[in-house]
C-alpha cells in the first residue's frame, strides 16, 4: 500500500543525496507538488487553485482542459484526488522531503 511506496522511496539514492518527486505528483500547470490535487473527467490531475486559475483565465465561457482541450467545465468536471492527497501529506508527515523542480521555483 502507501506505506510500502513511501518506505521503498526512503531506500532510493539520488545523485548527490538530493530527492526530486515524481513528476506524477507534480501539477502540470505549475510543476510544483501538489497540495489539493484534483482529476479531471478525462483522468488528468492538477493543483486545484492552479486548474480553476487556469480555466478561468484561459477559456472565459467555454472551458477546455490544458491537456485535451475538450470541454471541461470546473463545476461538475474536477473531482477531489483523495488518493494523491493522501499520498503526498504520508510522504510529509512521515519525513521524506524532496526538492522543487527546477522550473516550479518561484511559483507558487
């Protein structure tokens, strides 16, 4: 489970001790990790505040996903990730710390 994905990231090595997280657990959108992750109905997931931002400012009054541009509307189209959630706050409380990407600093 969780816990066996998390103990097995503890073990990994990463060149010069330095830990970066998957990508997978990053928001596309501001490739910074993900606090309030949410999936969309096409199965893509991004930081909540960054996709409403995203489709407010991009798409006025006919929403399109980032990653498909199909219709998605943020009312009824974006569900929480409880999942991700879950994972990410584990890998805090439990210690393991990583490094922003490179292109996510100074974002938030």
């Amino acid at each position: 489970g969780v816990q066996d994905v998390a103990h097995g990231m503890q073990n990994v090595h990463f060149p010069e001790g330095r830990r970066t997280l998957p990508a997978h657990l990053c928001c596309p959108l501001t490739k910074a990790p993900m606090n309030d992750p949410v999936t969309t109905r096409y199965g893509n997931t991004y930081e909540r505040a960054a996709i409403e931002a995203y489709l407010k400012a991009h798409n006025g009054r006919d929403p399109m996903a980032p990653a498909t541009s199909a219709p998605l509307d943020p009312r009824t189209d974006l569900y929480p990730n409880h999942v991700g959630r879950a994972f990410l706050r584990f890998l805090r409380t439990n210690g393991l710390q990583w490094d922003q990407p490179a292109e996510a600093q100074g974002k938030g």
